[in-house]
C-alpha cells in the first residue's frame, strides 16, 4: 500500500472532511488550516501567509487516484468566482512535491476541456431548441414585447454563460498545516443528525453518491441515505 498526502480547500473543513472521509482509498483526513509556500490569489490579489480553512488527506493512489480526489473537490464545491465568500475559502490544492502538482494541474486542465466541451453541446442544444420555435423568433417586438424579450434570452451565449464562469482553483505548495481541536473531528460521521450536517453537509455527499457511488464504502452510503430520508421524507 502506498501512501500519498493532499490538502484542500474551497469551502467549510467539515464539509470537506466529509466529502473525503467518505471515500474508498482515503486512509485519513484532518480538518485545520494550511499556510502555504505560495502567494495566495485573495480578491484578485496576491497575499502572503494566508492561514486557509482546509483539509489534508491521506490516500493510497492505487485505490484512489489524485485525478478523482480533485475531480470529486471540483464537484462537491463551488470553484467559481461567484462564490460570496471566495476570500474566506480559496478554493486550492496543495501539494508537496513537482510530480504531484504536475497530476492535479493535469487533472484541472482536463476537467476544464470537459466543461468546455459541456458547455458547447448546451449551446448546441439551446439554439436547437430555439430555431424549433419559429413563433417565438418571428414574433415582432411591437406586437408582443414578453415575447421578444424571451426570444433573446434564448441566445446560446447567454444561456450557456453561468456554466462558463471559471474556475478559481489554485495549486499551491504546503508550508505548514495546523489541525483543528480534536474534539471537532470526524464532525459528520460521528453526529450526522446536527442541523449543519443535514443543512450544508448531506447535500455535498449526495452529490457524491449520485457521480461516485462506486467510490464510497456500503456502510457510508448507508449513513449518507438515512440523512437523505431525513432531510427529503416521502410523502
């Protein structure tokens, strides 16, 4: 068994512990803060020293390889520039060594051409949909302005743009890692009926379920399931 290590960040440490606590592979996780070697991008700006909310994950890579721990960060986080609190989570990956950089930057530019790719097809689709709809496209603004309106909200560029914004994730080098209390660890798993649990912490791993259940050991799955029955009971 080998063992490698990788810190994240991008959102709340217990909602990332969660995420890769629940996952085939991963050895360990501890939530805290990391300093790295590198400037951090803060509000378009470059800072030093930054103390990042995040976590560090031990994982074996012949179980579970970098390219799906960074694809599953990705997904169970918001990477954008839209996120409200982006200069209190920079959304990260820290390394620490050239050869594991090198794998989550090609893991990033590879995610990247898929979403690009995703994002054409939907545009492809949108404007499909929109020539199909003659009605609505001829129909003159001074008879019908809702009408026009609608019509050019079906451009394929404006459409397709939410899913264009890019990306903040940066790769950074560990300096320094500081764990949280002990006390507060394993935050989900050991108390998964906690208001912030159900509220921030089960949607996450919902996600997860739904892209990367083959990922996630049966007595996870069968914790994140009774928090989804709690949280979405059937009528």
């Amino acid at each position: 068994m080998r063992t490698e290590i990788l810190g994240f960040s991008g959102g709340c440490y217990w909602c990332m512990e969660a995420v890769f606590r629940s996952l085939r592979g991963v050895m360990k996780v501890l939530p805290g803060w990391i300093t790295p070697r590198d400037r951090v991008m803060v509000d378009s700006v470059l800072v030093n020293g930054v103390l990042t909310e995040s976590v560090l994950v031990w994982f074996d890579p012949d179980v579970i390889p970098i390219e799906s721990l960074v694809a599953i960060h990705q997904l169970t986080h918001n990477s954008s520039s839209s996120h409200v609190r982006r200069s209190r989570y920079p959304s990260a990956v820290y390394v620490y060594h050239g050869e594991q950089y090198c794998a989550v930057e090609k893991a990033l530019n590879e995610l990247a051409l898929q979403n690009d790719n995703r994002n054409h097809v939907q545009a492809l689709q949108h404007r499909q949909a929109s020539l199909s709809q003659p009605t609505a496209i001829s129909a003159p603004v001074t008879h019908s302005p809702q009408i026009a309106s609608s019509t050019r909200m079906v451009s394929p560029t404006r459409m397709a743009s939410p899913a264009r914004m890019l990306s903040m994730t940066q790769i950074l080098m560990i300096r320094r890692f500081t764990s949280s209390d002990p006390g507060m660890h394993d935050y989900y798993y050991a108390n998964p009926d906690r208001p912030f649990c159900n509220a921030y912490i089960t949607p996450k791993l919902s996600r997860l379920l739904t892209h990367y259940r083959e990922l996630v050991p049966d007595d996870k799955q069968t914790v994140i399931a009774a928090q989804q029955a709690i949280k979405n009971p059937k009528k």
